[in-house]
C-alpha cells in the first residue's frame, strides 16, 4: 500500500511536472498554459454533461425501483475523471479524458471489474 501511494503523491506529479517542462521547451511556455487552461476547461464541461446525464439515469433508476449500481460507478468514474481533468498535466489530462468518454469509461469498467473479482476470489478470509 506504502509503494502505490508513493507512486500516486510523488511520482506521478514528478513526471508529469517533467513531462510539461519538455513540451514547454518544444511548443513554448505560452502555448503550453494555453493547452492546460484548455484542457481544464473542456474537460470540466464535459465532465458536467456527462454528470447531470448519469444523475437523470440514476434518478429515473430510482423512480423505477431498480437499483443503479452502474450509474453509481460512473459517477464515482466521472467524479475522479473531474478531478483528473483539473489536475495540470498531460498524463493526468488523458486519463481523465478516457474516463469521461462513455465509451472509454466502459472499457475501463470491464478491465476494473476483471481486476477486482481477480482480487476477491484470491483473498482468503482468516
């Protein structure tokens, strides 16, 4: 557990700081706050489209008597998409991107959920 938080809280930023140093020494230090002020800004538009569309699913879900489990998971989905798209940098900016997309964001879940059950079925319960 030590090793993945290290990994999300130092290195991830650690190369996405070098990462835009690099585009920023290529395309212009300019044009590089352009693309991340963009990018944040698509990104928080999009993230509110697919939002208020998940919460009308998840709300006629509700009125129907059936349980939105997958609504559920895409707001959670979205919502990390959201803080993702905020966050500066180009790694952080494609993943949340991918989980804005629907069709991305399916790809994911598929690939999360094998993962997971890979992971319940191996746990032993002492």
């Amino acid at each position: 557990m030590f090793f993945k938080l290290l990994v999300l809280f130092v290195v991830v930023p650690v190369v996405e700081l070098s990462l835009l140093i690099k585009v920023g020494s290529v395309i212009g230090t300019m044009n590089t706050i352009i693309i991340v002020l963009l990018t944040a800004a698509i990104g928080a538009y999009m993230v509110r489209l697919e939002g208020l569309g998940v919460m009308y699913r998840l709300q006629k879900n509700l009125m129907e008597g059936i349980f939105p489990a997958e609504e559920l998971i895409d707001g959670v989905m979205i919502l990390i998409a959201g803080v993702l798209l905020l966050t500066p940098g180009f790694i952080t900016d494609t993943i949340g991107f991918l989980m804005v997309i629907p069709g991305s964001r399916n790809a994911i879940k598929r690939i999360a959920r094998r993962y997971l059950e890979k992971r319940v079925t191996s746990m032993h319960i002492s």
